[in-house]
C-alpha cells in the first residue's frame, strides 16, 4: 500500500509526514483491500487548516473525507476518524451482501 502526504501553501515537515503515515496506516485494520491513501495538507486562511484524505480501494470509487482546524494533528486525527467510519460502513454492507 502506497502513502503519498503533499501539502499546498504548506511545507511538510518530517514529524508531519511520520505522524499523517502512522494514521493513514491504521486504516488497513478496517479494509483490507486499500490500495493507496493520499493524505492532502492545505493551510488556507490564517491559521486554519484542512486535510484531506483521498483512500483508493480496489472495485469501488475513492473514499475521501475532510477535515478543518486549527491544530495539524488534531485534524489529520478527525479526518482518519470520519475515514474509519466510511470503510467500517463499506466492509459491513459488502460482508452483509452475501
């Protein structure tokens, strides 16, 4: 599985990078079949900034979810919550399918 972390008006910084690879690697533990996540870092207005999460998984369309704040790393958490929720939905309604 393929972690790819970029930021717009924002410079990634090693313990940035660290930090958004540990959490997007956990969301293997809700669905196996993920083949890539991309994790989006933007500072926009001020100090606010929005992460977005972009989880590619195989014969569905992307998983993406979004986040704002005003803490990095309290967002890149919000973001990986509301990606947890989606995949754990998604695996449910295909185990239930069957």
């Amino acid at each position: 599985m393929e972690i790819i972390v970029s930021g717009k008006h924002l410079d990634i910084t090693e313990p940035i990078r660290a930090y958004a690879e540990e959490k997007a690697g956990k969301l293997t533990r809700y669905y196996s079949q993920i083949k890539s996540i991309e994790v989006i870092a933007d500072k926009s207005q001020g100090t606010q900034f929005e992460i977005e999460m972009i989880v590619h998984v195989d014969r569905h369309d992307p998983f993406i979810a979004k986040s704002r704040g005003e803490d990095l790393y309290a967002t890149i958490d919000q973001t990986q919550s509301k990606l947890e929720r989606q995949l754990t939905d998604h695996k449910e309604k295909v185990k239930s399918h069957k």
